[in-house]
C-alpha cells in the first residue's frame, strides 16, 4: 500500500507544477488505498471527491513537490474529517451525577472491556465515582465477566439479580447509582452477531428507561465495508454520541474509523489498544490517517520523496562536476534547492568544499529575496549565455541586467560566484566521483 502511494510520489515528483492530471493520478491511487483500507466505496468516493475539489482550488505551490502537495492536502483532509470537532474527542458528557453511559455494539466488538476500561479511567484519572452493571443476559457468563473486571480495576458492580430482563437491571442500575451516590453509571448491553431487530429494539427500550448521557457505540477496528452499516443501524435506531474503535493494536489499517465519521458525523472518542484494562487512549485522527493511508508517518514520506529527488538531482551534478562543469544552469538549479530548503542546505552542503562556500554565501546574505534575484538574472540570459557565461560581455551585461530589473554589479556578483564553484568542481572532478562520495558521506 506504502509502496503504491510512494510509487506515485516518484512519479509525479519528476515533473515540475502540480497539474490536473497529477491531481487525478495520485488521487486514483488514493482511492484504491483507502478501499485497501477497508474504507466503504461511498465514503471512499466522496472523499475523493472532496480532496479533488480542495486540490484544484489551491495554487501551486513553488516550494513543494506535486507529490507532497496532492498528500498533503489528502493526509490534511483525512485528519479533517476523523477529527470533526476535536472537543469532543476523549470527552465524555458526565456533569450531572449519576450520569449513564450506554454502551452498545455487536458481539465481541469489545464491549464489556472497553466498560471497565473506561470505568478504570474514569474512577482514576477524574476521580470519579463508578458502578458497572452487565445487562447481557443472553450470555451466561457475560455478568461475571463484568464482575471479574471490576474487582480487577476496583470499580463496583451491580449485584447480579437472576431472572430480569435487560430494561429492569438498568433501572435498577440507576436506581443503585442513585441511593449510593454515584457518578457515573455504565450500562454494557448484550450484542448480536449481526444487526437485528431484537438487538435494536432491546437496546432502544433500556434508551428510553435510562434516557444516557453518553451512548457509545463499540466497533472493532478490523470491521471492513460492514462498518457502515453497523455504525447507520445504531445511530438511526438508537441514537449514538460516540464512537469507540477496539483492536487498534491490531494490523487493521482504520477504515471503519473514516466510514463511521463520514456516515454518521459522531466523534470517535476512544481508542482500544489490547485486552489490558489500560489499552485505552483518545482517539489521535494523525496516527490513524496516517494508517489508512498506509503510512506510519506522512512527513517520513514526504521526506523520502524529498531524498528521492535529491538523490538524483546530484547524480545527474556529480556527473557533470566530473567533468568539470558548473554553468548557470547548475547555479540556477542550487539556487531553486536553497531555495526549496529554504537555506543553505542540501546537496551543496554535503559535499566536499561546498559547506565552506556555503557558509560563505550565507554569511554574505544568501537569504531568500537575494536567491530570487539572482535566479531572475540567470532567467534574462539567454540560452547561450546560461550553457556559456564566460561570454557575457559589457553589452550582454546591460541586457541581462536591465531584463531582471537589477544593477551590472548585481550581475557581476553572481557571475563571481558562478566562477568560484566552477573552479571548485574541477578540483572535485579531479578526486573522482568515489571520492566525492565517501566525501558526501563521512
Ligand atoms: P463484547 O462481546 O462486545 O462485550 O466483547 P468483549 O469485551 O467481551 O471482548 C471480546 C474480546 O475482544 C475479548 O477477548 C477482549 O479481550 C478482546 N478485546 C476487546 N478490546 C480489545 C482491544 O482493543 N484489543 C484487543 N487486542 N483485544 C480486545
Ligand atoms: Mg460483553
């Protein structure tokens, strides 16, 4: 997936200016990582679409590659839509004591684990005071689950009443929370394997006796095209606040995350990160855009394109310093990269002898608006004069000049300079390209 994304990078990091064509090639290939993702198809295709619109609206950017303008905009726009109101991540509406959370979601989406792990949280880090209640009653053994958990986090448990039905334990629950003065009362419901009638109608009813606070919505992180569904059931029959993804730990690339958020616009809020009762974190929309994207890290991308161009930028100059070579084209190609850089770095600074006239250029006020200047002298020369500056002679020098809206001695200078690292690279020509390579390097 990395590959595929990067292999588009090389592509269009060749060319020069960010072109609809560029836009519409690496956004195929973004359309495809997302499906790989397990991003549902409309939702794929509307972000698609939207990031197009973003794209074509933006002016090219001098300073970056097509490659990482067209990712970053995508990455950008991906944290955009997982991060919504980033209030709401992390947060919990649990002011007016006993507040109810309701916890809802298929079977083995994690449920009851991510009850007590927000349980554990929040009687530690807020310091509040919480009872569990299991309102599983298909499960046998899904009660005591709770109850081992709880004795294991140190957070109370409803008594276990056999014989009730799931609305009945979650009066009681409230009452309990009630009487004893708690804050905070979770409710962790029974799932179903798939979406059913019985589990909505189930869970709606404890909705309408508990009237929650929060009603979070649980879902494995590794659910494919089915995240859309599930995450459409339960917010139109049930009504949810929130969203928690389980099984992050696991090597599912986050789809659901961006299928949820587009299709239902609740925040996810938490993150579950193992089977340990402190597997449990904010949501963080960069890392997980960076996973359906299928990249741990966008800027280490970037990067590498970066090096990529780099690399072969100074290939291509290496071959011609052998021989001797540096006209205004070079000069007009380390000025461009200063100026990409945005200093004095790069290709010049690795090689031998260059970090001195580097230095050297810096120190006499290579910034930013002298770069500009000096490209636009060797932009008003001709095509001659570029391949041969020895040539420019007193008239050529008032044209060149007059052309870039600049003094002779503006030009002077730079014809100086260009001479310098002439001089230079014959002398790096003569060490041999290993040279200058274990030069570069150590
Ligand atoms: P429920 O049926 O929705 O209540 O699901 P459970 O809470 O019983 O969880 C089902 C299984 O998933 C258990 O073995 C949990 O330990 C495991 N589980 C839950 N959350 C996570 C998670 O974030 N990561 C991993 N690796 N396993 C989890
Ligand atoms: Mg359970």
């Amino acid at each position: 997936l990395s590959d595929r994304l990067s292999g588009v990078l090389d592509k269009l990091t060749k060319q020069g200016a960010l072109s609809e064509a560029d836009v519409a090639t690496a956004l195929r290939e973004v359309r495809v990582a997302l499906l790989e993702a397990d991003v549902s198809l409309p939702v794929a295709r509307d972000f698609v679409k939207a990031v197009q619109t973003k794209a074509e609206g933006q002016a090219v950017t001098k300073s970056v590659t097509p490659g990482q303008q067209v990712v970053k905009i995508v990455h950008d726009e991906l944290v955009h839509v997982l991060a919504g109101d980033a209030a709401d991540i992390g947060a919990l509406k649990i002011d007016s004591p006993p507040a109810s959370i309701l916890m809802v979601g298929l079977q083995g989406s994690g449920k009851t684990t991510t009850t007590a792990k927000l349980a554990k949280r929040l009687s530690e880090r807020d310091k509040k005071r919480v009872l569990m209640a299991s309102l599983d009653t298909r499960r046998p053994a899904a009660m005591e689950q709770l109850a081992v958990l709880g004795t294991q986090i140190g957070v109370d448990t409803l008594p276990i009443v056999p014989g009730q039905d799931a609305v009945a334990i979650a009066k009681r629950a409230k009452q309990q929370a009630t009487l004893g003065g708690y804050d905070v009362v979770m409710l962790d419901t029974a799932g179903r394997l798939h979406v059913d009638d019985e589990l909505m109608g189930e869970v709606a009813a404890v909705r309408d006796a508990t009237k929650p606070h929060e009603t979070l919505l649980v879902v494995d992180g590794l659910t494919g095209q089915d995240a859309v569904n599930v995450a459409e059931q339960f917010d139109g029959q049930v009504g949810i606040s929130g969203v928690v993804l389980t099984r992050m730990d696991g090597d599912g690339r986050g789809g659901a995350a961006l299928s949820m958020r587009a299709v239902t616009g609740k925040p996810i809020k938490f993150v579950g990160l193992g089977e340990k009762m402190d597997a449990l974190e904010e949501f963080h929309p960069e890392r997980v855009a960076g996973r359906i994207l299928g990249m741990g890290d966008i800027v280490s991308l970037v990067e590498k394109a970066q090096e990529t161009i780099e690399a072969e930028q100074a290939e291509r100059m290496m071959k011609r310093f052998q021989k001797g070579q540096f006209n205004m084209n070079d000069l007009k190609k380390q000025l461009e990269q200063m100026q990409q850089m945005g200093g004095m770095q790069g290709i010049m600074g690795m090689m031998p002898g260059m970090g001195k006239l580097s230095k050297q250029m810096e120190e006499s006020g290579m910034d930013d608006s002298v770069i500009r200047r000096q490209i636009a002298l060797i932009q008003s020369m001709t095509k001659k004069e570029r391949a041969n500056p020895q040539i420019m002679q007193a008239s050529r020098k008032k044209r060149v000049a007059a052309g870039a809206g600049l003094e002779v001695s503006d030009l002077n200078r730079l014809l100086k300079m260009q001479r310098q690292m002439a001089d230079m690279m014959k002398k790096m020509g003569k060490m041999g390209k290993k040279g200058m390579m274990r030069g570069a390097l150590g």
